[in-house]
C-alpha cells in the first residue's frame, strides 16, 4: 500500500512554474486545500476540471492580464491535491501582480524548492525515484540523460527495487511462519526451502550493482582528463572542443596553473573535459600545485586522454606520461611532424590545422558510449540507491549464512527485515520522512 493523503489542512503554496525573467508565458501553480480560492483573488469563474479556458484577471478592481486558467481537482492532480494553474504574459509587472495577489492572502505561502513532487511524494502519486527522475528530466542535457530520466519516470527503476523487496518479503514469510511452529522440528525445512531462494536474491542483487555506476556517471557526467607535458596543445584541443576560449594558450609552458572543466555533449552522452597542467618537474610551488592536481584528476577520472608532440618520438614510443594509463593518445601537430607509429589508440592530430579532429571527436565518443550506454533496462542513478541496495544485498547473505548455521532463525528474519525496509526507502515504501529533504534540496522552486 503506498503512502496516505496527507493532512489536507496545510497551507496552500504557490510558485512560478516556468522559468523566471521576461518571456512569452509564465505559468503560476498554486496546491493546497485553498487551491479554488484562486478564482476569488482574481474575480474570475473557476472552469470546469482539466478544461483550459481563458479568464481575465483582476485585482481590487483592476485588470492586471488575461491569460488561461486550468483547474484540477483533487487528487486527479500532479500533486494530488487541488490545484490551479494560471497561464499569464511573462512580463515583470504581471509577474509582480499575480505573486503579491497570491502572497497577501491568508493560508498561501511561496512554495519551496521541490515542494510540488514532495506533496506528490506523500500523497501517492509518485514514488521516489520518478520524482527524483522529474528533477534529473528538468536538468537534462544530452538525449542520453533525456532517455535515462523518461525511463526512470515510467517506473522501470521502482518496479526492480519493488521485486527484489517482494522476494525479501516472500522469504521473511517463511521464516516467520517457521517461527510461528516453533514446537515442530523445521531446522532442515528452513534450509532447504529458504537458502537457495536467498541465495538467488543476493547474485540478483549483486549483478545489478555490477554496472560500473553507469547511471550515475550518466547523470552527472563523464569525466575526461586531457594530459600532457607542457605545449603539446592541450588547452587549444579543449577550446577547440568547447568552441570557445576555456583556456589561454601561449607558447610559454607552464601557462595552464589549474584544473579547467568544460561540459559537452558527446553523441548524446554527457561528459566533462578537464584541460590539465602540462606535467613536468618543476620548482616553482604553484606550478607544482597545479601538476598535483593535474595528476589527482588524471588518477580519478573515467576517461584519460593523453596527448603527445610529433616530435617527441621517445613519448610516442612509450606512450604513456608518468605512469597515467591513457585510454586513447592523441599525437598532435602532424603537420609539423608526421606521424609515423599506427597503432590502436593512437591518432594524429593538428589542432591549429584542424587535422584529424573529426577522429579524434568519434574516438572519445566511442569510448564515452562505452562507458554510459546500457541496454535500456533499469539502472540505478543515486549514491543512495546503491547505498540502500548494498545493504539489503549484505543483509540477505548475511541471513543465509545464519539459516546455513543452523543459528535461530529469529536472527535471519531480523535480517531481512533489515533488508526490505533498505530496499522501500528507495521508492518510499517505508521511513519517507528520513530521505524527503535528501531528495528534494536539489529541485528548482515551481517542481
């Protein structure tokens, strides 16, 4: 059973639900028990449910727009309670009316960040991983997000989380009705009926957390290191990539000091491109500060770019800079030295003369590809989803080794009580309270 209405005697909250500043349409949800009273602050007729129409809005008298009205009645709305949406001119004086209409009346407040989907949250209409997937679909960059977020909406994370929770459940039943013939000798039943099903489970469970945190890397991007020595064309390769100036480039070495990130889409896959400090032995402290750095996020980063000098045969040869292991070596300005290693993994460039740039751009998205596609299956998105799973998973082995000992039962069934209630904190089965502020500090105002 999904989470009860909540108290319908909370404040009604109101926001801007578009995006703020000057535009075409701006649109004002109001929630909340008080919802109809709209229709009185504005001096307009409520339409029928579900049925847009258009109304002049006034205050005290005063007209201040016209625009379309949408009422939805409880709980056939996003939040599940009543709700209004008014469709008003974007200006800053209508924005200004309609907010301060709204804020002066009594029972209405401004609503907070990723209040609307919290409500949903509570009052069933969503579980927590498709509210979290409205956040991630409203900050989707790439198609790659886009796909991952609509999935995610549609329920295919939930409806995993929920199986592996049923399976719990189905065998904490058993154990609990062992424990309830506990004048019968089942120790051997126990075992024969409930490990291997345990068993099973925790291989599931421990095969989905195999994905190499795809989804998350997925959501935030993955992240490319472009390393080097000095003046090999790291920083003009980057603003290159980002069709702009990220980086100053200058003949001098040492220029680039810090770690520079630029975000970019490639194929549809979000990644992060980080333009380093040229490695080399150095005195100066903040040089060698900005090396460190360079290394640190070499060392943790999904994807490591090396690139080379033409000239430098020594470094083509080795192909590799101070011990980085390169997923793919870019041997720039070919057309001052032409490149004569082939191997796999290896391009020519010319940043300056834009050779072999069309390459080098499909080789890396070859490679992002590799490290974010997924068949198009459930995926987990969060730390805290592995977080929960992680320990469900270690419960429910936890709780065949002690059936497996023969040790009381009564420990094995705490187990996997322990187990479910991890897995129905992800979909906000049980304790939604404990995660509703972790879910929703990162939702925009209006959502």
């Amino acid at each position: 059973m999904g989470p009860t209405m909540i108290d319908i005697s909370r404040e009604t909250i109101f926001a801007l639900a578009s995006a703020p500043g000057p535009a075409g349409i701006a649109v004002f949800r109001v929630s909340g028990p008080r919802a109809r009273h709209v229709a009185e602050i504005f001096d307009f007729r409520m339409p029928c449910a579900r049925v847009a129409s258009l109304r002049r809005l006034s205050v005290a008298g005063r007209q201040v727009d016209e625009g379309v009205v949408v009422w939805f009645d409880a709980p056939n709305s996003f939040t599940g309670e009543a709700t209004v949406e008014l469709s008003v001119h974007g200006g800053r004086a209508v924005y200004d009316s309609v907010f301060r209409a709204l804020d002066h009346e009594e029972g209405f407040r401004p609503a907070v960040p990723g209040e609307f989907s919290r409500r949903a949250v509570l009052n069933g209409r969503l579980d927590l991983t498709a509210a979290e997937a409205i956040n991630d679909l409203v900050n989707a960059e790439t198609e790659a997000q886009q796909d991952l977020a609509l999935q995610q909406m549609a329920g295919k994370l939930a409806d995993q989380f929920n199986d592996f929770r049923k399976d719990v459940l189905a065998g904490r039943a058993q154990l609990e009705a062992y424990i309830d013939f506990t004048d019968q000798d089942l120790p051997g039943s126990v075992i024969e009926d409930v490990v291997p099903h345990l068993a099973r489970l925790g291989r599931e469970m421990r095969s989905f957390l195999d994905d190499g945190r795809r989804g998350e890397r997925l959501r935030s991007g993955l992240r490319v290191a472009v390393v080097g020595r000095p003046n090999t064309g790291k920083s003009s390769f980057v603003n290159w990539l980002a069709e702009r100036d990220v980086a100053i480039v200058s003949e001098h070495p040492g220029t680039t000091r810090d770690v520079l990130e630029v975000q970019l889409d490639l194929g549809g896959y979000p990644v992060i491109v980080a333009d380093t400090a040229g490695l080399r032995a150095v005195s100066n402290p903040v040089e060698k500060e900005g090396i460190a750095r360079a290394k640190s996020w070499a060392q943790n980063a999904d994807l490591r770019i090396v690139m080379l000098d033409a000239s430098d045969q020594k470094d083509i040869d080795d192909g590799s800079i101070q011990g980085l292991d390169p997923d793919l070596i870019l041997v720039n300005k070919i057309d001052l030295e032409p490149l004569e290693v082939c191997r796999h993994g290896v391009l020519g460039i010319s940043v300056t003369k834009e050779m072999g740039l069309a390459a080098a751009v499909a080789a890396m998205t070859g490679l992002a590809k590799g490290r974010l596609s997924w068949g198009g299956g459930p995926i987990m998105t969060r730390e805290r989803h592995r977080s929960a799973l992680t320990a469900a998973a270690a419960a429910v082995e936890r709780a065949g080794g002690l059936l497996q000992n023969q040790d009381p039962i009564e420990l094995a069934g705490e187990e996997l009580r322990f187990a479910s209630e991890a897995l129905g904190r992800v979909t906000g089965h049980v304790d939604v309270e404990a995660v509703l502020d972790i879910v929703f500090r990162d939702f925009c105002i209006g959502k």
